[in-house]
C-alpha cells in the first residue's frame, strides 16, 4: 500500500484537482492506496473542500496554525499506514501521473526513488539554489544528487519514519535527503515532467 501526503497551505483552486488527479491514476491502477491530506492553517476554504470529499481511501489532518511544510509531512508521516510513503504538492506542479510511475518503480525496486527535474523550468533564483544545495550534499555525502529539494520522493514507511525529522519548513527537504544518504542508503533518480 502507499501513503500519498498532501501538505496544503491556501490551495483552495487547486486543491480538488489535485485529490481528484490522484485518485483517479491510483485508483485506474487497482493499488492501495490512502490520501493523507494536511491542512496547515489554511485561511481560505481549504477545510470546507478536504470535509466535502467522500472517499475511504482520505485521511484528513488539520492544523489549526500555518507551521510550514515540514510539520505537515511529519504530521502526515505518523498517520500514514503505506508500505511507501510518497509526497504529492497541492499546487498542481506536479502532475501525479508521475508519481504513480515512480511507486512502481519504489516498490519493485524496494528502494528510495526521487522524481528528478529537468532544472529549466521554475524561478532561475530557485534553479541556481537547488543546484548549489544538491551539490553541497553530494560533497558531503559522496552522492551524485542533481534535485534533493524535489517534492517527489518516495520512501519506505518504516525508513521515513526512522528519520526523526525536525524542520517546520522546506528545509524539510534537505533534511530527508541528507538523513537517508547519512544511513547509506542510495537513492535513485528517474526524470520527471514538471
């Protein structure tokens, strides 16, 4: 089974889409699956559209504070019940066709799968950032990372859960990279449409 986390903050227009996108792959796929969707804080009807969708397979976490993206993940990391554990964004920058592809891969393979950007797209502040954190990690590592601040990662449960993770915010990011490379465990890459 895989554990889908959401971490949503102010997503009302796209939050639908979203869940819906996800279950309709996941659900084509006759995987099991949950959706764990976390509102952190959201001011806008974020609440009002997680209450209106009925579905079995939706786990939903409220936060009544905006903590940032780390809490979110760790909230939803110690609901989640997968074998796997994977992170979809609430924004639509990524197309979860993708990540569907990517859990076949994580479970066949019984591995760590990252889903890695081309880096031509997005801010170029944010491409240049990404570039120089991936290359600090693969230094400190001896890893060949080329995309550590990609949403989609897909972990296994009990390893995700080992972590202990602490950041609130996107560090969480660096953080779950670093803490998997630290166990000396590979990570695989596979490309990504984004």
């Amino acid at each position: 089974m895989l554990s889908i986390i959401i971490p949503i903050y102010n997503e009302e227009k796209t939050l639908e889409e979203v869940v819906l996108k996800t279950q309709k792959v996941f659900q084509e796929s006759k995987n099991n699956y949950e959706i764990i969707l976390v509102n952190d804080g959201s001011k806008d009807k974020t609440r009002e559209i997680i209450e209106n969708i009925k579905d079995s397979h939706i786990v939903a976490i409220h936060h009544e504070t905006n903590y940032g993206k780390g809490k979110a993940l760790q909230s939803g990391i110690k609901k989640a019940t997968g074998n796997y554990i994977a992170i979809q964004d609430a924004d639509l920058e990524y197309d979860p066709i993708n990540l569907f592809k990517l859990s076949q891969i994580a479970i066949e393979k019984n591995t760590v799968i990252y889903g890695k950007r081309d880096g031509k797209q997005g801010y170029i502040l944010n491409r240049i950032g990404n570039k120089i954190l991936s290359l600090t990690c693969n230094i400190l590592f001896w890893s060949k990372m080329s995309d550590i601040y990609t949403c989609y990662k897909i972990v296994p449960r009990e390893l995700m859960q080992s972590l202990d993770l602490k950041s609130n915010g996107f560090e969480i990011e660096a953080e779950i990279t670093a803490k998997i490379l630290k166990k000396k465990i590979e990570i695989i890459e596979i490309p990504i449409s984004y």
